[in-house]
C-alpha cells in the first residue's frame, strides 16, 4: 500500500509516483510505468483517476534489477475501485 505523490498523463507514456514505506521502514519512491495517455483515455483513465494525497494498493511488474520502479498493473482504492488488471 502506498499513497498517489504524481500522476503524468503526457506522451509518450504515463507514470505513476507512489510513496510506501520499505521493508526497513524508510519512504521509499515508486515509479510506475503505463501505457500512452491516448490508449489510457480511450479505456477511461483521465488526469483525476489517480488524485495526489490517495492512498492505493497496486500490482506491478518489478524491474529485475530490484530498484523501486516497474511496469503498472493495477491499482486497488480504498472505496473498493479498481483500475487496470485486478484479481483477488
């Protein structure tokens, strides 16, 4: 679980900032990868899906490497919205 620090919807892709606390208890800065903003609109993905402040559960495709960014999957709201690629 994290919380939403930046939402970039501009080509050529956009990125998601969230801020989680590590396995040492440190904030620790993800930057999440997605699609171009055309392909994210046209599913109904808009600049307000993902409000700065927001706390949120999401699913990602990790960098190999171990650093704090990845691809984004999905992201599950506290309200119980989903957005992106979901299954409990």
């Amino acid at each position: 679980m994290g919380t939403i620090k930046e939402f970039q919807f501009r080509n050529p892709h956009v990125w998601i900032q969230i801020l989680t606390t590590n396995s040492e208890g440190q904030e620790e800065e993800w930057s999440l990868e997605w699609g171009s903003p055309n392909q994210l609109g046209r599913r109904g993905i808009r600049p307000a899906t993902f409000p700065p402040g927001t706390e949120v559960t999401v699913r990602t495709r990790p960098m190999i490497n171990g650093s704090p960014a990845g691809a984004f999957v999905g992201a599950k709201f506290a309200n119980g919205t989903i957005v992106g690629l979901w299954e409990d």
